[in-house]
C-alpha cells in the first residue's frame, strides 16, 4: 500500500491527507453493533474480498452483551474483531468508519487516523442528531429523509463536518423498517462512494448549519404512551409508523396497560363518534374496527390490542370481552 502514496502531501485541519496515483486501496477499521451497522459492513467486506477498494477490513464491537449480529457476520467471514474500547495498537489503519456505534470516541483514538474517523447517519444533519433519527423522523411528520457522511469530532455525537449528504423522499405512508433498509442501503453506497475518492471529500467537507438543529434522543416509555387529549389522528398515526416493527404504541383500559397496532385514520367522521371526549372508544359494527377519538375531533381506526398479560386480539374480541361491558362514560384509553 505505501507505493501508492505520492510524495505530495495537503494539510487538512488535523489530518494529513495523501493523494493516490492510482485507485486506492484501504485500510479500515470498522465500528458497528446492530442492523444498521450491518448493510455498511456487509458491502464493505464484499470489495474487501474482491480486492477492491478496502485492503484491510477489521471490526470493532461491543461484546457486553449476547454477540451482536455485527460480532455474528464478522466471525462468520473470519474478519479480525476486536471489542470496544480495546483499539488495537498494532494495525496500521487509514480511516475509521462508524455506523450506529453509540459510543463517543476519544480524541487521541480518532487521531490514530490519517483520514480521521468518518460516521454514517441516518439523517439530513443538523435535523436529527442523536439516537433515533428514523422514527424522530417518522414521528414528526418528515416529507424527507436520508443520510450524511461525517467526520467524527470528540466528545459529541453528530456535530462534525458534512462529507457527503444523499436524500430520499418519504411518503405519507412510510413506516420504519422500510426507511430503516432504504437508508441502511444508501448508508453503505454513500461511504463506498465517499471512499472512492476520500481526499477530495475530506478536502470539501462543509461545517454544519447552526440553523434548523433537531434532536432525537433515544426512545422512552413516554415517546410510546399515545396522548389522546394532545395527539390529532395524524400525529398517532405517525407515530405508529414510527414505532412499526420497534414497539406497539401503548395507552391504558382502565388502568390495565394495552398494546395498540394496525391502526390507520379514520376520513369519514360522524357527529356520534366525536360527541365524547379524547380517548373514547367506540366499535364499528360495519368495518370490525375500533374507533378512537384523538385531538381535534379526529379518529383512528385500531384492530389489535394486547391488554397485559393476554395475547393480541382483534378489534371485535375486545369489544366484546372489554367494552360492551363497560358503561359508556368509563369506555376511554388513557
């Protein structure tokens, strides 16, 4: 690798950054944990084991817990794994790369790096820095989404120079696992473009806005508890979306904690099904779905309820096992 390197040299920052005469070829040290991570690395080993692109490919995880499928896929293709935050000292590497990491990396680790450490995100930054960006993203109604490439500063999350920014639109009707493989993928394509021609991407990389800065912490009990007396019909919908394939959005029956899913808006609304207040619920007998008054004398439609310790009914179960017998005044989630 080193006859690649001209004698040329641009300072960058930090970094030291070289220019290739001819295509390059990478060292990389792979930071990773879950699912997200997985469509960058499994693209990542999949030029590494053509030769192309990556020389070197080692991964670096978090083994606290059960292996993760990071851990799984890295000693499946027998790639050098190593647990954080035990960097390996001996490894002469060119650039990290790190994907849904959730570790802050500190600065005398980052600057083991001629090229730095470089982050993908699933977000157009500075909207939704933080843990949880796709369903923030979903929850709040986004029309689009996408990723960012970025360089890793120390001691904050999201905060650094933009490399490299893709969007995608998203639809009314986009739930989360299917954003979550749409940017998992585009993810991975953006860092094997990125690193097709790293210099000059390190060279260009922008700061980011000072304006329009969102944050999406992690996601809490709270995000889940749908708010019938603030929530309208769209923002419970949106946040079903949000929550799809993650968590059941949760309320409560009379003080029993239920799970709520297969829930859509409700268009056609008659003075009876608003005459109570928010939470009330009512049972269709035309569509077998229940009716639920959110926010501003709007509806959802809800056809699958758990009530704690019962597995998942549809809509006529429960209403015939929970609310034909309750009085009318008491038939709310909360």
């Amino acid at each position: 690798m080193k006859s690649l390197w001209s004698s040329e040299r641009i300072i960058i920052n930090v970094f030291s950054i070289r220019h290739y005469s001819s295509k390059p070829s990478w060292n990389v040290l792979f930071f990773g944990t879950d699912q997200f991570s997985l469509y960058t690395l499994k693209l990542l080993n999949r030029y590494h084991s053509k030769s192309e692109l990556i020389n070197k490919l080692d991964v670096l995880t978090s083994l606290k817990k059960n292996a993760n499928v990071v851990h799984k896929y890295a000693e499946k293709y027998n790639l050098p794994l190593y647990d954080w935050p035990h960097i390996p000292g001996d490894r002469s590497y060119d650039v990290g790369l790190v994907v849904s990491f959730g570790y802050l990396i500190p600065e005398a680790v980052i600057a083991k790096f001629p090229y730095g450490i470089l982050n993908v995100h699933a977000s157009i930054l500075p909207r939704w820095r933080g843990a949880a960006p796709i369903i923030h993203a979903i929850a709040n109604g986004d029309k689009e989404s996408g990723i960012t490439v970025m360089r890793i500063k120390p001691n904050h999350f999201d905060v650094g120079e933009i490399l490299l920014q893709e969007k995608v639109p998203l639809e009314d009707s986009t739930e989360m696992p299917e954003l979550h493989q749409c940017l998992g993928e585009l993810g991975a394509k953006s860092i094997i473009k990125t690193l097709e021609d790293l210099p000059n991407y390190i060279r260009n990389a922008v700061p980011q806005s000072k304006d329009n800065i969102s944050y999406a912490p992690k996601i809490t009990p709270e995000f889940i508890n749908v708010r019938w007396n603030q929530m309208t019909s769209i923002q419970v919908y949106n946040l079903y979306r949000a929550l799809k394939g993650y968590s059941p959005l949760m309320s409560t029956w009379q003080g029993i904690p239920i799970k709520l899913s297969e829930i859509k808006i409700c268009i056609d609304v008659d003075s009876t099904e608003i005459e109570f207040g928010p939470g009330f619920v009512k049972y269709d007998q035309r569509t077998k779905v229940l009716k639920v008054r959110c926010a501003d004398m709007t509806l959802v439609s809800v056809n699958s309820i758990s009530v704690y310790g019962k597995r998942a009914m549809n809509a006529t179960d429960f209403n015939n096992g929970f609310v034909k017998k309750t009085v009318i005044d008491l038939r709310y989630f909360k």
